[in-house]
C-alpha cells in the first residue's frame, strides 16, 4: 500500500491512479462554423482573383494568391481540429461539401480564365516579336554597312 507523506491521510490515500476515459460526443464541433466563415473568405478571396485576371491586375493578383496561401492553412487546422474531435466527417457531407464544391467551381473557372489571358498575351507577344523581327529587317535593307574602322592612307 502506498503511504501519504502526511500521515494524517493515510487511510484515505487512493492506492492506484484512478481511470478516466474522455468521452466525446459526436455532434458538430463549433469548428464548422468556423471552416464555414474560412470557405466564405476563400470564396471573396477567389471572386477578387477573378477581377484581377479579368482586369489583368497582375500585382494584385500577387497580393490575393499570397492571402489565399495563408488562408489554406487556417482552413487545414480548422478541419484537422474538428477531425481529431470527430465533428467533420457529418459535417462535410452535408453543409460544407456543398460549398467546397462551389469553391472548386469557382476555381476552375479562374484558372480557365487565367489559361484564355494567358494565350491573349503570348499571341501578343508573338506578333510583337514579328513586327520587331520586320523592323530590324527593314532597317538593315536601308542602312549602309558601317565603314570599317582601319583605313589604308598609304
């Protein structure tokens, strides 16, 4: 029997630990609402992503991809909290799978517009690069070759 260190407590000390088991309960965990306002700021986030392509506001572009970056991972800590307390899987299923999936819309279309910007600007560049390429031809066709630099004088 384990004794107290103060005497006067012997009898009542307990002689092993006692058990405890933690019980969870499987209902949805305050973390969807949450993963819901995180979703709501992605979705913001992602109609000002479309703005900038469509205005070809690259720079801030920049600034919106790098919020996006640091919102993924709020998003990724929020559903491995409720996750480990077992409140997602129903959630997912139900309100927030609607939403990711128009997220994922949403991103698509991004990216579809991001690819059709995309092309407008290397068309471009490939006529710039023809008419300059033009240029430098027609240049050399009126411009006579420079005189060489060493002369005879004898």
């Amino acid at each position: 029997m384990e004794v107290s260190p103060f005497p006067e407590f012997n009898r009542c000390w307990p002689t092993r630990e006692p058990q405890f088991e933690l019980v969870i309960p499987h209902v949805i965990m305050p973390a969807e609402p949450e993963i819901q306002r995180l979703y709501a700021q992605w979705g913001a986030l992602t109609d000002a992503e479309r703005r900038a392509i469509e205005q070809g506001a690259w720079d801030n572009l920049k600034g919106i991809q790098a919020a996006k970056r640091d919102l993924q991972g709020l998003i990724i800590n929020a559903e491995r909290v409720s996750e480990d307390v077992g409140g997602l899987a129903g959630a997912r299923d139900s309100t927030l799978k609607g939403t990711f999936e128009q997220l994922m819309r949403m991103e698509m279309d991004n990216l579809e517009l991001l690819e059709h910007q995309m092309a407008a600007v290397r068309a471009e560049r490939a006529n710039l690069d023809r008419s300059s390429s033009n240029l430098r031809r027609l240049h050399r066709s009126y411009v006579s070759p420079a005189a060489s630099a060493w002369q005879s004088y004898s």
